[in-house]
C-alpha cells in the first residue's frame, strides 16, 4: 500500500468519525448531550488523544531514526569511496582496473540509490557483485613492500567499510509497520474526532476545521510512511553525494592519466 493511499484512507476514516459525530447529535436524547456527559466524554477522549499523540511522536522518531540512518550510510558509502580510490592510487599504476571497477560500482550504486525500488527483494544484487569483484582483486595484489601492504589492509578495511554501509542502506530501505497497528491509530483518531462532532455546534466553520485537522493528521500519517521508507516514497535521502565522488574519481583519474611518467 502506498504512502498516499494509506493517508488518504486515513483521512476517510478520520473525517468519517467525525461526519458520525455530527450526524448522531441531534438524533440523541437532550441529558445525553448535557454538560455533564460532555465533561465524562472529554475527560475519556482525553486519554486517547493523548496515547495517539504518544503513539505517532514515538512512529515521527521511528520514521526519521529510518531516514537518518540511510542518509548517514550513503554520505559513508560516498567518503569511503573516494578513500579506497586514493588509497588504490597511492599503491601503484598496477591497481587502475580496480579504479576503473570502483568507478563503475559508484555510478551504479549512485543510480541504484536514486531510483524508487518497488520490489520486495531488491536488494542490490548486481552492485553487491561488483563490491565483491573489487575487494577480490584487492587481496589478489600482491605487495612487495611494508608501504603496499599497509596500503592493502588500509584498502581491505574500507572495503569492509563500503560493505557495511551497503547493508545499512538495504535494512533501513523500508520501515516495517504493522497494519494492525496503524489501523488501531486510525481508530483511535476516528473515535476522538467523532467526539468532536457530536459535541460540536452543526456549522460550516466547524466542519472547515474539523476537515483540517482530520487533513493534518493524514498528512502526518503520510510523512511517516515516506520516511519510513525511504527508497520507496517520494521523499529520498539524496544520491548526490556520491555523484560528487563520481566527479572526484573522473578528475583524479584525468589527472593520473595525464601525470608525466
């Protein structure tokens, strides 16, 4: 289910309380209706409101703990990147391929993190291949002196760096959220504003108002939903940190290719 239809439902639901609201009032018996009874119902409604504040404070933290972590792992992946490509550049002329390789494993990860995946699975297979390919010819190197073995292990831990990051991008790709659980919100939200309504005067100004924060409250729901899953949504962490790698690698590959032997 997609993050707008999810909100929208939301604020059907929501509305919907509130319209039974305002439809039960006047069919219901005057004591019904008193002071009293308004201050009983107020005082209950009270307690769900605040649970279901609690409820979507503690989901807005979740959803933006979600986002954070994945934004966190692609500005890693992207300096981790351009220090495996210095590194690799410091070892020798011998290890170009690997530059070449790392290259192409940054423009596709680069590509693969921009694009909305759709699909359950996606895992970034294809990507993870490279990164295996990479750190694979890195261990075939062979080091003659202290300076290139350190440089290998220096190499070797990056990777293993890159490797990380990469699984923190796929667990923190989408935010599981029971249905269940969102259904309870809404529920909640529905029997508050319906409260609401059968309280309220019947006028145009409530209703107005009534519809706004029913159109607030989904869009809280909505912005969750995006920031808990954020390769998904419309709102993404941004690639362009490692497109700046990308610019980084092509100039220092100009230059190496131009240096005088």
């Amino acid at each position: 289910m997609s993050s707008i239809f999810a909100s929208f439902l939301a604020l059907v639901a929501i509305c919907g309380g509130a319209l039974v609201g305002l439809w039960l009032a006047p069919k219901l018996p005057e004591h019904h209706l008193s002071g009293e009874t308004g201050s009983a119902v107020s005082v209950a409604m009270a307690v769900v409101g605040t649970l279901a504040a609690l409820v979507l404070g503690l989901m807005v933290n979740s959803a933006s703990a979600s986002f954070s972590a994945r934004t966190a792992a692609i500005e890693t992946l992207a300096s981790d990147i351009i220090k495996l490509n210095r590194a690799l550049l410091r070892y020798g002329p011998e290890t170009a391929d690997i530059r070449d390789a790392l290259g192409t494993y940054a423009r596709n990860k680069a590509d693969e993190i921009s694009r909305v995946s759709s699909e359950a699975d996606d895992v970034g297979i294809t990507t993870l291949h490279e990164l295996e390919s990479i750190a694979d010819a890195v261990l075939r190197l062979e080091p003659k002196t202290d300076r290139e073995r350190s440089i290998q292990a220096r190499a070797t831990s990056l990777i293993e760096n890159m490797t990380d990051a990469r699984w923190t991008l796929v667990e923190k790709s989408r935010m599981v959220m029971p249905a269940p659980f969102l259904e309870m919100l809404v529920a909640w939200l529905s029997l508050l504003f319906a409260s609401f309504g059968l309280f309220a005067p019947r006028n145009a100004t409530v209703i107005a108002f009534l519809l706004l924060g029913a159109t607030a409250i989904a869009g809280c729901v909505f912005i969750i939903l995006e920031l808990g899953s954020p390769s998904q949504g419309l709102i993404r962490p941004s690639a362009d940190p490692i497109y700046r790698v990308i610019k980084e690698l092509q100039i220092t590959t100009t230059r190496s290719v131009h240096a005088p032997a």
